[in-house]
C-alpha cells in the first residue's frame, strides 16, 4: 500500500471515529422537573445520613433511587456551572450503573455534542470502573484508569482526592440493581467536615469567596448603623448593588458581583452566621444581625433573598419548588401554608433571574427602586397560616383550580411592580 494509500485511510477512519464519538441529538435524556415530592424524599435522606451529625463508627444503610442520584448529579452541575458540561445521567442494570455526561462540541456537520460514558461494577462488594465509551466507541477499562489518575494528579486538589478516597473506604456491600443502588457506610464525621471544607474550594473559588466577604462585611456595616434598629431591606439592597456597579467597572464582571452581593445580603438577613463560615471560610464578624423587613416583615425580605439566590445557583423552577416546599412543611404543623411567602419568593426568583440576563441593566434598575412596592407587591388578601388540613380542604394538594387562581393573583400582581413590569418600546 502507498504511502498517499496509508494517508487516505487514516483520514478515513479518523473521520469514522469523530462521527462515531459525536451526535446530532440531544444530550442523555433531559431530567423531569424537580418536584416537592423530591425535596421532602431528599430532606429523609440527607436528615438520616448525613455523617456530620452521627456519631463516629455509627453504621448505615444507604440506598439512593436513580431519581436521587440524577437530582444530585443535576445541582452538582449547576454548582460547577461549567460551560461544556450539558447534562448528566445515570443508567441502572443489574450488577453495574452506567454515568452518561452529556459534552457540547463546536457545532458541525457530524454533530454538536458527545456523550462521555463510565459503567462502574459493583460486582465484589465495592465500586469499581468496569469501562467507558465517547459516543458509541468503546474504550478499555485500563485505558480510562490511567486518563483518571492523570486528571487527579493534574486537573484535581491532591487534598481533595485523598478525602473522597478515604470516604470511599467507609463504605462497603455495594448492590446496583436497575432501581436503586444500595451500600452501608461507617460515619466518620471528622473526614465529612473535611470534605465540605475541600469541596468549598472546589465549587467556590477563592475569587468568589471574598467578593461575597465584601458584601458581607459592607451589609454589616449597614445594618450597624443608627437609628433605627430595624433596617428595611430596598435601602440596603440599593447600597450594596451600587457598590456591585462600582466594582463591575473595575473588574468587568458584573454578573458574579450582582451574585455576591445577592449572596451576602440573604445570609445577612437570614441571620445564618454559620453560612459565612461553610460558605467563605472564615468566622462571622462581629453580633449577630439586627432584622431587615419588607412590609415591616423579616420573613418576606428573607423569602424574596433566598429565593433570589436559589434562581441564580440553580434556575427559577428550583427556587419556586423549594419555596412551595418550605410552606408544606410549615403547614404541617409551623406557622401555616402563606401565599404571601409565596409571592415573596415569586419576586426574588424574578430579581435572581433578571441579575443574571442583563446584569448592568439589573444594577441600573435597582438603584432606580425607590419604594417597596416597586420590587415587592401588596399582600392583601392573600391566604396565610393555613395548617394542613385546611389548606388540603381549600386547595387539594396544589393542584386544583383555586390554587391556580391565588397563583395567577399573585403575578398579576407581580406585573404591575415597578420592577417587573415591561420596558416602555
């Protein structure tokens, strides 16, 4: 064979293996939208397990359904918030779980996008990489082990990997079977706190970690000062996003300011000191915050912060489920299932998502707000402190035709908001 023969065919078969590796379709099946049957089935699991909360040499049974391990695998995404990252899923068989991540790829004419599968066997008690394929090409187990161990060395904190390892070797008697995948674990609550040390470096870097300490110290400065002792929320946002614009034009990045500044404010007004912390890495500063209100009320600036932050860590339908959730489990007994929360968290899921999509114009607009009506609407007439039994009387479980109608008051109202409403053509 000649050596343009030897060219010919290798072009050939690089071509094949390209179109072998990318497709044109969508990523590895998209995930069904998260419900407030997921959250209370997580909240067991998490209050049940969590080892930073057992006692050391305290074994459990874990066993996670493939719908908790495609949730975890989704807010794991949305935290790494990597561009090229799509999708991930998992797959159950008997005996082994395939991990499917979805990767976009310049767009052309053999395809946008590949998928990246790992099969890992539970065969002998313990995990362990049983193969991978890219696209439809299969690739040796002992290749991938080698990729794997140079992206630890390489691409991963050696601190990092040698806490998951440890983790790794508490526990034991692993089972996948096409609907759950099963183990039992020895807490060791000393290497769980590591692991949220480490892992907050990995999903918060160091950048990011003291634009939010700014924020924090600033919204401790502002609610320090006198009079009054109750601080309203609007003048304090204003403050400390005019600083946002301030800073976005030094270092171009008005999207992550928008967020930090978010970020700091919710868990200013909140009084969650222990956030700064898990979340920074450093002890909180000073007493603890005085209240911040919206319509003289902590709880609405608190519902409207939080689910401003949730829109922009996670999307806009994970902050409203988890502000539905958070009414259920009140009315199960705490201060009633409130429709005003409810309108509250609507407000912050739309001033989150607005932070994001045009971040410079967000911050213009926030400096424009003058009342608290401009961001936050009228809450008359909205039904609160309804305890379950009353509230699965009157709207069944949230899915009934009255339930609809206090929803749509709600962004009726919304619309009419200053804030909110349309731009002028």
């Amino acid at each position: 064979m000649g050596l343009l023969a030897v060219i010919a065919l290798l072009a050939v078969l690089g071509v094949l293996l390209v179109a072998l590796a990318l497709e044109r379709g969508p990523p590895p099946g998209a995930l069904s939208p998260l419900t407030v049957e997921d959250l209370d089935r997580v909240r067991r699991i998490v209050r049940d397990n969590d080892p930073r909360w057992l006692r050391a040499g305290q074994t459990r049974q874990l066993t996670l359904a493939r719908r908790d391990l495609d949730l975890a695998l989704h807010h794991l995404l949305i935290r790494l918030r990597h561009p090229a990252i799509t999708s991930a899923r998992v797959e159950l068989l008997d005996g082994s779980a395939w991990l499917r991540v979805g990767i976009a790829v310049p767009a052309g004419p053999l395809g946008r996008q590949m998928t990246v599968s790992l099969e890992l066997s539970a065969d002998s008690g313990a995990p362990s990489l049983a193969g991978a394929r890219i696209g439809r090409i299969a690739l040796p187990a002992w290749l991938v082990r080698a990729a794997l161990a140079l992206l630890e060395t390489r691409a991963m904190q050696p601190a990092l990997v040698l806490t998951l390892r440890e983790l790794l070797a508490t526990t034991s008697d692993w089972t996948i079977t096409p609907q759950a995948i099963s183990l039992r674990f020895v807490a060791r609550p000393d290497l769980a706190w590591r692991l949220e040390a480490r892992g907050r470096d990995l999903l918060l870097p160091p950048a990011e970690r003291e634009r939010i300490a700014h924020y924090l110290r600033e919204a401790a400065r502002l609610g320090a000062l006198r009079p009054p002792v109750v601080k309203p929320m609007v003048p304090m946002l204003r403050e400390l996003v005019a600083q946002a614009a301030v800073r976005s034009r030094a270092n171009g990045d008005p999207r992550a300011e928008n967020r930090a500044a978010l970020i700091a404010l919710a868990i200013h007004v909140t009084g969650r000191t222990d956030l700064i912390w898990r979340l920074i890495g450093t002890p909180p500063t000073g007493g603890r915050p005085g209240p911040v209100t919206l319509l003289d009320r902590t709880d609405l600036a608190q519902h409207l912060l939080v689910s401003a932050v949730l829109a922009m860590e996670a999307d806009s339908r994970t902050a409203d489920v988890i502000g539905v959730f958070k009414e259920v489990l009140d009315s199960r007994g705490g201060s009633g299932f409130s429709f005003a929360d409810l309108a509250a968290d609507r407000a912050g899921v739309r001033l989150g998502e607005a932070a994001l999509a045009n971040p410079l114009g967000w911050q213009a607009r926030v400096a424009a707000l003058s009342l608290e009506s401009d961001l936050m609407p009228a809450i008359d007439q909205l039904p609160e402190g309804l305890q379950a039994p009353e509230f699965q009387r009157r709207f069944r479980a949230r899915d009934n035709a009255a339930y609809a109608q206090v929803q749509a008051e709600i962004e009726r109202r919304l619309a009419n908001c200053r804030f909110f409403a349309p731009a002028a053509p």
